[in-house]
C-alpha cells in the first residue's frame, strides 16, 4: 500500500501529459490535483486515497512507466556531458563525425557536414561553450538539439 502512495505521490507531481500517457481516469486525475492544492496532513490523507484508486491500476506498469523514463534521462545526460569535447573535437579535427554519428541518429549527416567544413579547424582551447559564432553556433545547436528528448 505504501509503494501505491508514494507512487501516487510522484504521479500527483508530473505534469498532465504524463497523466495522459498513463491513461488515468477522470476521478484519479482529481484526486492528483487535489493532491497538489492540500497542506501537509491533508497530503497524507489524500495520497492513502490515490493509493487505493491506484489498485485499479497495473503497478508493474506504472512504476516500469518511470523506471524507463529514468532510464532515458540518465542516457540523455551522459550523452550531453560527452557533447562539450565531442564538439571541440569535431572542431579541432581530432575526431571524425562517423566516430559518434550513431549516437545522434537524428542528425543529417550530409547537412551536419557541411556546417562542420564551413566551421574550419578551431583551436579548442579558445572554442567556448556553447559557442558565440553563428557558423560554429549551429553545429552545437544541430548536437543539442539531437540529444533524446525525455517526457
């Protein structure tokens, strides 16, 4: 019972797309927004009441629903810690795209070739991050913008 509270809990929090995703019904929804308009005691109370609702649901969906967002956003982290020296390796030319293309599947490669040739080779040392020149600006853009987006 406890694990449906604090699950309760955390769905309470998310925004509604994520309610959305999750398929609740109108009633659960209520209560989740009532849960987040209530002081302390009140909470207590009100997340034993989205726990029981929550038995309606599927727990190994819900939770697995969280675990794999988690999981995604860990992915999209460490590949945006990567993304500083990727890119002044790119732009320095001691690292090819086709080393990391596959992590960037949205990514053009043909038009992210031609934004790195038109860059030239940069002196990473004095390359800051993120960039201010427009040409060496897009190159980063068309990286970040590629990172895996998270619920």
């Amino acid at each position: 019972m406890h694990e449906l509270q604090q699950l309760g809990e955390r769905i309470a929090l998310c925004d509604e797309r994520v309610w959305d995703e999750l398929e609740l019904n109108e009633e659960t929804r209520e209560a989740m927004r009532n849960y987040t308009r209530l002081n302390r005691e009140a909470k207590r109370r009100q997340a034993q009441y989205i726990g029981r609702l929550l038995r309606g649901y599927d727990y190994h969906a819900l939770s697995g629903f969280f675990a794999t967002r988690e999981h995604a956003r860990r992915h999209r982290d460490a590949l945006a810690a990567k993304l500083p020296s990727w890119y002044r390796g790119l732009v320095s030319g001691t690292l090819a795209w086709e080393e990391i293309a596959d992590q960037f599947p949205e990514v053009d490669s043909t038009k992210f070739a031609e934004a790195l040739s038109g860059i030239g080779r940069v002196d990473p040392e004095f390359l800051p991050i993120p960039p201010k020149e427009k040409k060496q600006k897009k190159l980063w853009l068309m990286l970040v913008e590629a990172l895996p987006r998270v619920g």
